[in-house]
C-alpha cells in the first residue's frame, strides 16, 4: 500500500511540473531589422570634368558586419569578420574562390517583410574572380537601375538579398538609397557612394529571417 501511494505521489508531481512547463512556454522574440544609414562606400573626394561622375579616391571596399553591425577595417579582409562589402554601386560577399569566408548572395524578388525564412530552392553564387561577383555589378541585373538621362543610381524595387554570412550564418538585406542621408529624389547635387540599408541578421544559424 505504501509502495503505491509513494508511486501515485511521484506521478501527481510529474504531472504537476508538466502541466506548469506547458503554461509557460519559452517565448522567442521575433527578430527586429536594423537600417544603417550612409555607409561610405569609397565616397568621392572630387569630381569629373563634367561634375557628374564621381572619382574614386582609394579604390578599397567598406566591409561590413551584420553580427557586429559595424565596419570592419580593411586590414581583416581575409578574415571570416565581414559579410558583404561596398565599393561604389559594386557590392562583394565574403564568400568564394578569392574569398576566405563561407558566404554568398541569392537575389529574393519580393518585398522584404514577406521573406521569412530562406527559400528551399535558395541557390547561393559567390565571387569567383574580379569580373565574376555574386551581385551582378550593372544596371538592371544586379541591384540598381541607372538612368543615362539623369544619371542616377536607383535600388532595383523588389529585390531583396539573401546573405550567407562570413561564418556561415543568414541575413536579409534591402539597399533603400545610394546617396548621402538617402534624399527621397536625389538629384545631380546629391553625394553618392553612401549606402542606407536595412537588415535582419539570424545569429542562432537556422533559416529563420522574422
């Protein structure tokens, strides 16, 4: 008789710590974007004879940290520290034959809320030489249309990039603007080279962009 009662406790108090384990489930938070604002991506220091055309000054990459969300100097470039580069409307990953990181791009076409999670069919491309990057750097096949007329950059709409990180891991990006403090019809006036855009960066390594 005892021997069943003591059972009958050891279950009523498993049942117990069950039930209060499934009244508080673990509650993950859902992932926030980060927008960072006018990167220098090898900003002009002067002009063409036009006034038009910028001039590059050193001809080095911004790297850039999704983890950190930071610029990551250039002295670590053969590191796995950075994910994606900038360098006037050319953008790099740390991913590839001339790389020493794990990372790639796939191009989403859709609206950056709507990709949650990184697509089944998700191909990643990497850099492969100088001339046979991941992002394609022209107007209209990579990220940016260029208007001959005006002669301004603009972010392809629609056009989400899915990153594969340095160290392996997933981001979201979506370019918003190429000019400083991202005016909302730049113009011939207004600095280009200077990158807003907006990311959501997935640390725990899963698929998961929301």
């Amino acid at each position: 008789m005892r021997i069943y009662q003591f059972v009958a406790a050891v279950c009523l108090s498993s049942a117990f710590f069950a039930c209060k384990k499934e009244d508080n489930p673990v509650v993950v938070a859902p992932l926030t974007a980060t927008t960072v604002s006018s990167l220098a991506a090898n900003p002009s220091s002067a002009t063409s004879a036009t006034g038009q055309q910028p001039v590059a000054p050193t001809g080095k990459y911004t790297l850039f940290s999704f983890k950190d969300n930071k610029q990551i100097a250039n002295t670590d470039s053969a590191t796995n520290k950075w994910d994606v580069g900038f360098r006037a409307t050319t953008i790099i990953v740390n991913g590839g034959a001339i790389r020493t990181g794990q990372g790639g791009a796939y191009i989403y076409t859709g609206t950056f809320d709507e990709l949650t999670t990184v697509p089944t069919s998700a191909t990643f491309a990497q850099d492969q030489s100088a001339t046979q990057l991941a992002i394609t750097a022209a107007s209209g096949m990579g990220w940016y249309n260029y208007n001959q007329t005006t002669n301004i950059i603009s972010p392809i709409p629609g056009k989400v990039f899915i990153i594969r990180t340095g160290d392996g891991k997933y981001a979201k990006m979506e370019i918003l603007s190429y000019y400083q403090n991202a005016p909302a019809t730049p113009d011939a006036t207004s600095a280009s080279r200077y990158y807003t855009f907006r990311y959501i960066y997935q640390p725990d390594g899963s698929q998961t962009l929301k």
